[in-house]
C-alpha cells in the first residue's frame, strides 16, 4: 500500500477495532464473574432463609392447605417469590409474586433450587431481565438488573455505533495531514527537478509547517546561491573576453611588426597589463566562490582591527585616525584583511591621494570608515556598487578594475556579521563604512 494517508487511517481502525473487542470482551467477562459471585452470594442467602422457613413450615405429611398458608405467609414476610414442590415434584403452593412472574413470563426458569432435609423442595425465583433477586441488607430483596446495552446485541450494536462514529472522525483529520505532506512531497520533487522558485504551503504550527518553512528557507538559500553563481559565471565570461581580445590583438600586431623594438616593448607591456587584470579577475571569482562554499566551517578568532588597518593604510598612503589603541573583532584576519584593502584600493583608484581611513567603537560595534575626495557616487547607485562586476559608467575604461571589489567586501561583512554602506563626504567624495561586531 502507497498512500500514507490509508496506512495511517488504516492504523488507527485496526487499533480501534482491537480496543473495542478487547473492551467488549474484558465487560462481559467481568459482567460474568460479578454475576456468578452475585449468584453465590443470593445461593448462600436463599439457603439460610430456606433452613429458617423449613423450621417453620408444616411436616410434609401435614395438610397441603396448611403447607401452603405457610408458604403464602412467609413469601409476604420476606417478600420473595417463592414455590414449595412435594417429594415427587408436584406443587403444593406458590405465593402470587412467583405465579404472576411465570404468567407474565411464560416459559421462565423456575428459580434457584433448594432440597429440604424432608424431599420437599423450594423454588425461589430469579429476576425476570436475568439478575437474581436478592437482599444483602435484610430488607426487600432488590438486585438491579443489569443494563440492556451490556447485553448481546445491545452491548455489540453499542460498539459498532462508536466505532463508526470514531472511525468517520478520524478519517479527515488523517488525510489533512497527509494532504499536507504529500503536498510537501510535491514541490520537493519539482525543486528537485529545477523548479528552484517552487516553494510549498507553511501555513499551520505543528512538525509539519515547521518541516515545509525550513524547506521554503533552504529553497529560497539555494535558489540564491544558484542564481549568484549564475551570475558570477555569466559576468566573469563577460569580463574575460576584453583582456583575451586585446591579448590576441597584442600578438598579432607583435607577429606584424616583429623588427619595431619599441613597438615589441609596448605589445608586451600591454599584455603583461592584460595578464595582470585576468589574474586579479581569477583571483576574485575564486575567492567569491570559496566564500559561498567555505560559511559552514568559518570558525572566529580575535582580530586587532587597528594593527590591521594601520598595516593597509600604509600600503595605500591613507592617513589612519583612531581613537582607540586597540579594537578586537571575531573573524578571519585574512578575510578582513583582503575587505579593507579592497577599500582602500578603491578608493586610491577612484578618489585620488587624499585617503583616510577611521577606526572608531560605536556602541557594540566597530566601524571602519574609508574616506576619499573624489567624484562620488550618486545616491541612487550607493547600494548597485556592492552587486558582483557593477561599475559606475565610464569608470571601466578609465580605471579599469574588474567590478568584484566591493562585491567582495559585502560578502565578507556579512560573513562576519557585519554590514558595509556608502555615504556621502563632507566636502565632496565618498565614505565607506565597514561595521562589525565588537568583541
């Protein structure tokens, strides 16, 4: 059997099935053993009322009328339905409550049985609906009959009734949670097929719209991941082709004029130029990949963000203005490293020589600010210069650059936890603003 929903449903009849025969058959096993204790305990008692009526009764050879006044007078006495039958089974007398039970009842047992020491034997009288009458206080003998619906039929009608009636109950609780999951099946297997944008109904509280949400986030995580690497692979084969195609250009003008020294001397600056910019690319796309791949094994160390930047800032000329000597970060020095050069790069790339780089705590967080003087970036684009191989129009053919430096800073920024913004300078240019949580 496939279907989930008719395992389960079928389960859970099968389990109701088994507890209402096992139910059934425990009562009336219980019902039997009360009714055989009730039984010895009325025998018992009819037995001792029957040695005390046997003392008060006539001898067996006395007159039958004076017998039966007898019987009549202690039948009205205790109450009891009660006949007195001779040594050969003929009746002598029964009182009226035990003639109007069998005229009521025709055909009824004739009583629980008791021999007289003198061959007489007394007959008194069951209950009619089958429990026996009886009297464990010493008043009117009473036993209640039992229920008719812990009898036969009635008690296996009962039952039928409630295991139907479980049973229909169960059935559409069964097959929502079902529904849900083969829902879930569904939209797992067309994700699994390429549908990345395929997402499935997290609608409830339980396992089950817990399971779809974690599907629906790591759905929503892969289909970036693919799209960005789509992305990356498309841009970066873009970005190939310029230094390839002036590469190839080179050569063939290098075979054209092979005697021109000087012209040889530029061909090969222009392709060590050339050489330089495919490394730098290849460089970039590699370390964009291994950050995607590497998030699940990043494991944090202390950083001194100050020695870092001072060392970087060297490297590029920029004035370093702190306020603090020392500032800790958890993260990857390498990774950190590489985000504040590709700053500081940048900003000797596009805003000229006067660099400054700020170190500053801000509450809980440490900001690093990369400031420089040149053209700025229009407010509409400060959040397009962060997506992979994006450049500020005409900023390509006049600084070059391969569009993943500050792609790469807000990766890893967001790897650290941190977040990375452009802002507006005072005074003209651009401020870079890496943040990230303090140690």
């Amino acid at each position: 059997m496939k279907s989930l929903y008719l395992r389960i449903y079928l389960t859970v009849v099968v389990a109701l099935a088994l507890f209402a025969v096992g139910s059934a058959w425990l009562f009336q096993r219980e019902v039997q053993v009360e009714r055989g204790r009730f039984d010895a305990q009325v025998s018992e008692r009819v037995g001792a009322w029957a040695e005390l009526i046997q003392r008060s009764l006539p001898p067996a050879d006395a007159p039958r009328e004076e017998q039966a006044q007898a019987v009549r007078e202690w039948a009205q006495r205790l109450r009891l339905p009660i006949a007195l039958d001779d040594e050969s089974g003929q009746r002598i007398a029964a009182s009226d409550a035990y003639l109007r039970r069998h005229s009521e009842l025709p055909g009824a047992p004739r009583g629980i049985q008791v021999k007289l020491d003198d061959g007489r034997t007394m007959w008194v009288l069951r209950n009619p609906l089958g429990g026996p009458r009886a009297n464990t206080g010493g008043g009117a003998p009473r036993g209640l009959p039992p229920p008719p619906w812990t009898r036969g039929a009635g008690l296996a009608a009962l039952l039928v009734v409630l295991f139907l009636a479980v049973a229909a109950g169960a059935y559409p609780v069964v097959r929502r949670l079902t529904r849900r999951l083969e829902g879930l099946k569904l939209g797992v297997q067309r994700f699994g097929e390429g549908a990345l944008g395929q997402r499935v109904d997290a609608g409830g509280r339980d396992e089950v719209a817990a399971l779809a949400a974690s599907f629906n986030q790591a759905a929503e995580r892969i289909e970036l991941l693919v799209n960005s690497h789509k992305s990356l692979l498309a841009n970066a084969s873009h970005e190939l082709r310029s230094p390839l195609a002036r590469m190839k250009m080179a050569l063939s003008l290098m075979d054209e004029r092979s005697t021109d020294a000087a012209q040889r001397e530029r061909l090969g600056q222009e392709l060590r130029t050339n050489i330089g910019e495919l490394d730098a690319l290849v460089e970039e796309v590699l370390l964009a990949s291994r950050l995607d791949a590497q998030a699940a094994v990043f494991t944090p160390q202390p950083v001194d963000v100050i020695a870092l930047a001072a060392e970087e800032a060297a490297q590029v000329g920029a004035e370093l203005q702190a306020v603090d000597a020392r500032l800790i970060v958890p993260g990857d020095e390498r990774l950190l490293r590489r985000a504040l050069r590709n700053l500081l790069e940048n900003a000797r790339r596009y805003g000229g020589d006067e660099i400054t780089l700020h170190a500053a705590r801000a509450a809980s967080r440490i900001e690093l600010r990369v400031c420089d003087r040149g053209a700025g970036v229009p407010e509409a684009l400060r959040e397009r210069i962060f997506e992979p191989f994006f450049r500020l129009p005409g900023h390509a053919e006049r600084e070059g650059g391969v569009g993943l430096g500050l792609a790469l800073v807000k990766q890893i920024a967001q790897r650290h936890g941190g977040t990375v913004r452009c802002e507006a300078n005072d005074g003209g240019g651009s401020c870079f603003v890496l943040s990230l949580p303090a140690q």
